[in-house]
C-alpha cells in the first residue's frame, strides 16, 4: 500500500498538474520502486539506449568486402609508382609543415582534420554499451523510465516497461511516435521470450496510456483508454505487474 504522503502527492498532481516535466519524476520514481522492489526488478531513470552495433556492422560487410577486393586488384599496379609518390609525399609534407609555421603554434591544418573525420569508420570509435548490456552505435536516446529484470552481470537487464512522461499540453502523437521508436530499438534484442513483449507508458499529465508496438504499427492498449494517475485501475495494474516477470497486458 501507498504511503499516505504519496498519495497525497498524487492526488495534487491530479487535481493541478505540474507546468514543468521534472516535477513527475521524483514521485514516480517512488512509486515505480515501490512496486518494483523485488529481488529481480530494477527501475532505470533516464538509463541511455543506443541503435544496436549489429545492424550498422551488417549494412557496412559488404563495403569492406569491395574495398579489400579493390586492395587486391590494385597492388600490383603501383610498384613501378613507389619511390615517385615517396618522394612527392616529402616535398608536400614539408610544404605543409613551412604553412603551418606560417600560420603560428597550434595551427593544425583544417583541410587535414576534415579529410580524416570523413575518412573515420564510426563503427570503431563511435560505440559503446548502452545501460542495458548491449553494443550499441550513435547518439543515445533516453527514455524516462525504463523498467527491467536483471541479473547480477551487466549485459542480462530484459526491458518490460518504456514510461514517457509529458506535461500537460504537449502534443500526444509526437509523444507516441517517440515512444514507438523507443520500442522499436528494444524490441529486437533478444531478451525477451519469443511471446513477451515490451510494452509503452505514456504520462500525459494526469492521464496514463498503454501502447504496443505491433508489426510496425503503434497500438493503443485497451482500445485507446487512458487511466488515472492516481487512480485504483493504475495502482493494480502496477501491482500485477510487478508479480510477473512477464510484461502484463493493462
């Protein structure tokens, strides 16, 4: 049972619903632990998802594939060239370095740095492991609630719960075609069972909403019904899935 101050807290919410988004996540930190206390349940605020390494890599095979097969076709056409380009290199790099002189101490040749940024492979510099053990590529997203199973090693945490809190007046469909992309890099990883899936929460205000991700299309769970924060058809929908480590239907 909730205590009787968040309840209260809630209760304000409700009747006056905060102007600034930040005033949500305090209380629905503490209500989301609450009742994810178990043993195997972890709330993550703000925890950073990352597109998935594996579909970049996939997508970039078949170019280093191309590009070693051009190596080869090439390294026999250059023998006779080796000692002309040795020489030309010294003569440009010595004009590089008398026009860096030129220009004063630290000058570092911006033509120089822009041809090595395009020539990078991002794949090798620009990745990491998001929050939830999994290799991932690009600028993270940050979804406000994630909540998940875990186990004692980093890379075992499955998502069950992706919550979205707006304030009052911010446009819903944006807010759902934003949670949708947030399912959609969650969906494929794995850790889920074949039959589970990841569901979206959506905290417009006072108003909760459920969606699914379903072949690609956002799903209002039921039939597009919204439930009070602070009302009873919420709490218990929290407390069953809390019993569950398979994600409940609201």
């Amino acid at each position: 049972m909730l205590s009787a101050n968040l309840r209260r807290r809630f209760t304000s919410i409700v009747d006056k619903p905060p102007s600034r988004e930040h005033s949500y996540y305090g209380p629905l930190d503490k209500l989301f632990n609450h009742y994810f206390s178990g043993e195997y349940w972890m709330v993550k605020p703000q925890a950073p998802l990352r597109e998935e390494l594996a579909t970049l890599q996939g997508g970039a095979a078949e170019e280093d594939k191309e590009e070693d097969e051009e190596g080869e076709a090439g390294e026999d056409d250059g023998e006779g060239e080796e000692d002309e380009r040795s020489e030309q290199g010294e003569e440009d790099h010595k004009s590089e370095q008398g026009e860096d002189a030129e220009m004063g101490e630290g000058y570092e040749g911006d033509q120089i740095i822009e041809d090595d940024e395009d020539d990078e492979d991002p794949s090798e510099h620009n990745h990491s492991f998001d929050s939830y053990g999994m290799p991932g590529y690009g600028p993270s997203s940050y979804p406000d609630f994630a909540i998940c199973t875990f186990t004692g090693t980093l890379r075992e945490d499955v998502i069950k719960y992706i919550v979205e809190v707006k304030k009052v007046g911010m446009d819903f469909k944006a807010t759902e075609i934003q949670i949708g992309r947030y399912l959609d890099m969650v969906g494929s990883r794995g850790g889920n069972d074949v039959n589970d899936f990841v569901l979206g929460i959506i905290i417009d205000g006072s108003r909760v909403s459920f969606l699914k991700l379903t072949g690609g299309e956002i799903e209002r769970l039921p039939s597009k019904k919204t439930y009070s924060l602070n009302g009873t058809k919420f709490q218990n929908f929290l407390e069953r899935a809390s019993l569950s480590y398979k994600t409940q239907w609201p």
